[in-house]
C-alpha cells in the first residue's frame, strides 16, 4: 500500500518534534548552567570537559530547536548523533549497548532519531521552503556591444 506524499511529510514533522523534544529536555538543564555541566563532565572523565559542557548545551537545546523547526535539517541531525555517539562512549562504552547498560538505548534511540529526521525531514520544514520559494537565476548569455 503506498501512502501520500503528505502523509510522510507530516510523520517526518511529528517525530522531528517528538525527538526535538526530548533532546530540548535534556539541554534545558544544561543550557541554564554550562559550569556545572563542565564540572560533571571532569568528573566522569569526558575530554575538555569545558568544550564538551559547551557543545552540549548548544547542541542539546538550539540545535534541537533547529531539528524542530526544519532548518539545517542534515546539519542537525548529523550534530545530535554525535553528541549520542558521545554520550554513549563517555557512560558506558560502545560494548555497554550490548549489555544494555545504563540510559544507553535512549542516547542510541535520540541520535539515530535524530540523524533519520534530519536527512529526510519532509515538506513541512523551513529548509524545503526556502528551496521551494527560491526563484534560480537563469543563465542567460549578456548580449554583445558593438565597439
């Protein structure tokens, strides 16, 4: 059975915003405290743990915000996914996800989400209507002048 077109458009937009959301509640208590963030991160071991803090909070909240919204769409999806793949390495370790360790498979379930909504985020985004209001210039040959 083949669905309409606008049917995966709008699934697309209802789990951008769902994953969107969810990504949003896990920046919300980042993006409000960057320093403890930080603070957390050198104590489990994370690598610049200034920078990751940073990177989080922005990724975890505006990027998401950018996911829901539609813009940048590949950008990022592909931004949410590492920071999952990050989460995963610094909480338990790719071999982790075969024991089903920790919050793993929600870190797993978000970025590969994410990473799919952000490479086939369907019409209803602001990256399709900025590509589909953009009038191309056509290549027209300039006329000569006589000299």
């Amino acid at each position: 059975m083949r669905l309409p077109s606008w049917s995966r458009d709008v699934t697309a937009l209802v789990a951008r915003i769902g994953i969107g959301l969810a990504w949003i509640a896990h920046g919300w208590p980042k993006i409000q405290d960057p320093a403890r963030v930080a603070a957390g991160f050198a104590r489990t071991g994370v690598y610049l743990p200034v920078v990751s803090a940073w990177y989080a909070s922005i990724v975890e909240f505006a990027v998401a915000i950018a996911l829901i919204i539609g813009i940048a769409l590949p950008v990022a999806g592909t931004l949410l996914f590492l920071d999952a793949l990050g989460v995963i390495y610094f909480t338990v370790g790719f071999t982790g996800l075969l024991h089903w360790r920790g919050d793993s498979q929600l870190a797993l379930v978000l970025g590969v989400g994410a990473l799919v909504a952000g490479l086939h985020g369907g019409r209803l985004s602001l990256d399709s209507l900025i590509t589909r209001f953009r009038t191309p210039t056509p290549s027209v040959p300039r006329a000569s002048t006589p000299t």
